[in-house]
C-alpha cells in the first residue's frame, strides 16, 4: 500500500470546466475569474474578492494596498511558512515575530500585545493546518493598543488600528464562533496551491470586511490596479471594439489569476461540501485510532470552532527532532509519506541572517522537535487511514 502526502482530488467536474475555458477562446484573466471570485464573496459572506496567482501575492498585494512600506512594522508568528513573513520584507517593512503559546500552534497573544508599538501597521495572525485564531482575543488586543496606531493612509484611518491581515492559506471552509473565514479579519488571504483542500493548482484570493466610508468598488478596482502592472483596463476591457487604449497608472506588479485556473476552482467550489466532509471523517477516526497512543492531536473541531481540516498535526510526547525524524524515515520506508509543519521561521538561513534567533522563541522551538504531520487528503480510503495508524503506533511503541 502506498500513501502519498497530500495529491490534489481533481474530478470530471473540474477537467469538464477547464475543457469548456478551453473551447471557450479566453484562457487568461476573463469571465470565470470574476465568477470565481463571485462565489467565493459568497461562500465568505462577504461583499467582494479578489483572486489572483498566490496567498502569497494576495498578501503581498493587501500590504500595499493598506500602503504599509519602509518605516512600518508588521507582526506574524514565528511559527509558520516563509509566505506569512516574506510578504513583510518585500514592501520594505520590518518583519516582527511572535513566539508561540506554550503548548500551542497559535501565537502568543499576551507576547502579540507587547509586540505592537507606534510603528506597527498590521498584524498576520496564521490559521494553521485549518484551524482558526482566536480572533476576538486579537481583536482585542488590537483594540487595547488603538491610541499607539498612526495611519499613514486612508483605508488605515478608517480601520482605526491595527490592521488584521489574517493569513487563511490552510481555513478556507473553517468557522469561527459561526463565521467564516474570511469575514472575521479585516482582510483575509487564502491559498489554493496544489496541495490545498480547494486547489486551483496554484492561485489565492482576498477578501475583507466592510470599512467605513470605503468603497469596495474603490478596493476591488485598486487590486486590479496593483496586480495587473498598473494598467487602467485589464485584457478582456480591451477587447471590446475600438477599445484598445489603456494607460499605466503605476510600475505595479503582475499577479491576476487566469481562466484556466479559475475554472479548476469553480469545480472544486461545487464539490467542496463533500470535500470538507470527508476530511472530518478522516479525522474524526484518526483520532479515534490515535486515542490509546502517547501522542497529542491538533484539536479541529470545537463549540466555538470548526477547522477546514487541512492538515493533521500529532505530537510525540517526549521526543525530540532525531525521534521524530527516524519515525518519518521508518514511516516512509512502509510506503507512508509524511512532512513536518512547521519548521519555524528563526531556525532558516534567511531570517538568521535578519537577525532571528530560535533562541528567543523556545515554544515554537518545543512545537516543532517533535511534531510530525501525517496524510490527510479526500483520496483516503478509511482502509489506508487505518494502515497509517498501524504502522504510526507500531513504530512509536517499539
């Protein structure tokens, strides 16, 4: 038996929506993207969306449109993928991290208060494997520090304080005390690379919460603006007969999401229900399975949460970096892919070299030694699951 990671589930509904883009004789940014981001607003619960190539470049994306640059602060938790913090170094912002609670795959929110000073514009709290923030405690603690906050824009004024930029790479589909994600921040950035729970191959979205005195028409437009180069007409506005000026209103970027794609996310969009169901099953007997082990499980589902599933975090009680990396080297030798999630931000060259020691966040340091995160994906037959937990105990009581 053999277990990949984390394949994508594509179905004849997806490759039926890429056929007929295909045919359609529009391939790049078009109809089926707007229709795209139609549903997902709807899916959200919010007025509007943006899709473009990456939860990445809609990160990056928001930061500019909030005009966060050189001078700012922005804070994230030191335990996450490069994305949630890279995003701050490309606007020219000082990238701050946040350790983890003890015990915890959330950051610190006492540790989150003590972080924000005059300087600091926004805060990326991450969603990790699927399960959301405490967003009320951000908010919170957001809202305690409203007389240190300096807008240096208008969409900042109107907020108020600091901004919450939610990186909602693994959530979408999750809930939080019965919202979705993607209306409980004030921005909200997701993921659809390959190996996420909705994939539209690669590619992301961003959605927000109104804002006083701010049109969402006027944010729609502006993404546009700064994810197509800067140009006053995206292609398809061009194509209309003797349309064909346009000017470049800024050196912008280049990160619009094609048809081709968004046609994957519409066929997924169909079928996620089900998707999402289906990952619930998978961990509800996870842990069902793992419940005798000396293991601690990431905890998905709540009276005041409900995670999208997307990865299934276990803890090897005790155990350090080489245990848990000769399990994944055995795991793998039995045909069963495994990964780790995180490796924190202050253990890579990159941020070392930004000055980040993993001394300073011993927390995120104790999560990751001996977490290992095991296959979690709609193709999983209850039979491969329980082949999985199988050899997983047999390797951890030897």
């Amino acid at each position: 038996m053999k277990i990949p990671f984390s394949p994508p589930d594509i179905s004849e509904v997806e490759i039926n929506e890429v056929i007929n883009t295909l045919r359609s004789g529009w391939i790049t940014t078009g109809p089926k993207t707007k229709l795209f981001e139609k549903k997902i607003a709807e899916y959200t619960n919010t007025s509007k969306a943006v899709c473009l190539n990456s939860a990445t470049a809609a990160m990056e994306m928001t930061l500019r449109l909030l005009g966060v640059g050189e001078g700012d602060e922005v804070i994230t938790s030191s335990y996450t993928y490069t994305a949630s913090a890279s995003v701050i170094h490309h606007v020219g912002a000082k990238i701050v991290l946040v350790d983890n609670a003890k015990d915890s795959f959330q950051m610190d929110y006492e540790k989150l208060g003590q972080a924000i000073t005059e300087k600091t514009k926004a805060i990326i709290p991450v969603d990790v494997a699927g399960v959301m923030c405490d967003y009320d405690k951000i908010f919170e603690v957001v809202n305690s520090k409203k007389a240190l906050f300096n807008p240096s824009n208008e969409i900042q004024k109107e907020i108020g304080r600091v901004v919450i930029l939610a990186d909602g790479a693994h959530s979408f589909g999750a809930t939080y005390k019965g919202r979705k994600s993607g209306e409980v921040a004030d921005f909200t950035c997701f993921s659809f690379h390959a190996v996420k729970n909705l994939t539209t191959g690669e590619g992301g979205a961003v959605t927000w919460k109104d804002i006083p005195n701010i049109d969402n028409e006027d944010i729609y437009n502006e993404f546009m603006h700064i994810s197509l180069h800067g140009q006053s007409k995206d292609a398809l506005s061009k194509t209309r007969l003797g349309d064909w000026e346009y000017d470049i209103l800024s050196p912008a970027y280049k990160c619009n999401m094609t048809d081709i794609m968004a046609s994957i996310g519409l066929g997924q969009l169909k079928r996620y229900p089900e998707i999402l169901k289906r990952r619930k099953e998978i961990i509800k007997l996870y842990d069902k399975l793992l419940s005798s082990s000396n293991v601690e499980v990431l905890k998905h589902y709540d009276k005041d949460f409900s995670s999208s599933g997307h990865l299934y975090f276990v803890r090897l009680l005790g155990k350090d970096e080489s245990y848990r990396n000769k399990v994944i080297k055995k795991m793998a030798e039995k045909n069963i892919a495994t990964n780790v999630h995180y490796k924190p931000l202050p253990m890579h060259t990159a941020y070392k070299k930004l000055g980040f020691d993993i001394k300073d966040y011993p927390n995120a340091f104790d999560m990751y030694r001996n977490e290992i995160t095991l296959p979690l994906h709609t193709l999983l037959t209850d039979e491969q699951v329980e082949y999985v937990i199988k050899e997983f105990n047999k390797l951890i009581k030897k």
